[in-house]
C-alpha cells in the first residue's frame, strides 16, 4: 500500500530531494503543496490543503529561511516559522497523522566547545533562531504525534546554497574570502530527504515514544566554512571544474546582518539510535552533489 507524504513547499533543496528521493520507491507518494493552495504566511489556507490531500504523514519543511532579512522583518518571521508550525501541527492531530519537522542548528548560540546534544540549552542569537525554535515549542505544545530534525549547513544541486556559490564565484574569481572561525556539519539535502523517508516511515510503524521528539540530523565529521570551501575546489578541480583559491576570514572581517553561531556542530548519535539514520560523511555527498552540478 501506497504511503502519501505530504511536504509543504514546491522548490526548497529538501522538497526537491524529497520528490527525487521518493520516486525511487514504489510505497512512497511524495506530494508537495505551497502558494498559492498552502501559503505560511495565510493560515487559512492550510487545513484546506492539507486535508484535500488525505496525506498518511506530514513533513514540514517550508520555513521562511532569510536569516538576515528576519533582523528587520521579525513579526513575519514569526509567522512562518512559528505561528505556521504551530497551525501544522493542530491540523496533524486533527487528521490523527504524524509530523516530521525540520528546524536548525540557529536554537544555539554557538558557545559551546563541543558538538551540541539534543537536550543542550537553547539559545538563540538571531530572529531566524528564534522564530524557529518557537516553532518547536508550538509544535509540541499541539498535541501532535511528532519528530523535529535539527539540521544545518544544507546543500544541494538545487536552489541556492554554499557549493553552488562556490562554484559559481569560482568561474570569474581566481581568490574568494570565505569565514573561517565557524564550525559545523555540511548536510546535503539528498541525505536529509532519505533521512526524513525512513524517520517517517518509522512513524507510521511503531508506536515508539523513543522515535518521537527532537534529533540531531547532520552530516557526519565536521569543519569550518573555508575548509569546506578547499574542499569543494579539490573535488571539483578533479572533475575538470572551476577553482579558486581561499583566503581565511574572520567572522568580524565579514559582518553580516544576523549573528551566526560560531560553533553549529551537532550530535547526531540518537538518531542512529531511536531510527537507525546515520549520515554519510560530509566529504562523500559533498562530492555527489560538486560532480552532479559539474556534469550538468
């Protein structure tokens, strides 16, 4: 029997990996919804449509992700990332369906030393962070059957992101200035999309309190910004691609409107755990996606 996934959005890197990923398999209907049927920004447009899709779960993975443009635009910010989730979720317990939520690596403030655990203390330094972790709180104040996905430093081949910019820059620049002093994990959308099939699936299949609440979900091994940068070069210098060369920044040498955590690592071993998810090493799907979009 045929599983329906219901995804809201239409052209984010995780809904396109998602439609990718679940054509791979006879079980899995992925439907996308968004504007003008689903609209975050309208919350009356969204029982409506999802309801009309009889969905068999939930993924929540449309989310208003300007993180510098949320400085000067918080009640909107809130709305989306918040007030939205929240609604999300009130219509998931309607349906009696579970939700897969995908939140950040933004609830911290990046103070740590080590990689973040899921029970850490949050603590948001940005408008994105906190409309976002709000959005977890409305969420499981619903009363929903739910799993919130952690994640961050996500690329893809689609949309906008770091290896895309990369490489882009790289076709007219022979030097690129790239932060260094910023820790995480690179996360590539088609291993989160995988991720997110098998969390789901487990969703519908046991009724397991230890598979339900918040996961860590990132790519395994860490770095900084400018070492993931060399790293793109060297995978794409090996596929005949465009190169650069990187010149280590400070955080304080490119300011930018919204503060970024200096230390995004995550622990992702409940994951592996509760739904037996473990992400491939970052350096390996970095290299799936520079050749995918050197090839084409």
């Amino acid at each position: 029997m045929t599983r329906r996934f219901v995804v809201t959005g239409t052209e984010g890197q995780v809904v396109r990996c998602l439609i990718e990923r679940g054509g791979l398999q006879d079980n899995i209907e992925i439907v996308r919804i968004g504007r003008p049927q689903l609209d975050l920004a309208a919350l009356q447009t969204l029982e409506a449509s999802i309801v009309a899709t009889k969905p068999d779960a939930i993924i929540s993975a449309a989310a208003y992700t300007a993180v510098d443009r949320a400085e000067t635009d918080e009640e909107n910010a809130f709305y989306v990332n918040a007030k939205a989730v929240g609604e999300i979720g009130r219509i998931g317990k309607l349906l009696n369906v579970p939700i897969v939520h995908l939140s950040t690596d933004y609830v911290f403030d990046g103070q740590k030393t080590a990689a973040y655990c899921e029970d850490d203390l949050v603590n948001p330094v940005s408008v994105y962070g906190r409309s976002k972790l709000e959005g977890e709180r409305l969420l499981a104040a619903s009363g929903a059957d739910h799993v919130i996905l952690r994640t961050a430093w996500v690329y893809s081949p689609f949309g906008r992101n770091f290896i895309k910019t990369m490489l882009q820059l790289a076709e007219t620049r022979e030097q690129i200035g790239v932060v260094a002093d910023q820790t995480g994990n690179p996360t590539s959308a088609l291993d989160i999309a995988d991720a997110i099939i098998k969390v789901t699936n487990n969703l519908i299949e046991f009724n397991d309190a230890n598979l339900r609440g918040i996961f860590h979900m990132c790519g395994t091994g860490e770095t900084n910004w400018a070492d993931f940068a060399r790293q793109i070069f060297e995978i794409s210098a090996g596929y005949g691609g465009p190169v650069a060369n990187i010149n280590s920044l400070t955080t304080a040498e490119y300011p930018t409107k919204a503060a970024r955590p200096k230390n995004s690592c995550l622990e992702c071993s409940k994951l592996g755990l509760a739904h037996k998810v473990v992400m491939p090493p970052w350096q390996t799907s970095t290299a799936v996606t520079v050749k995918r979009l050197i090839s084409h």
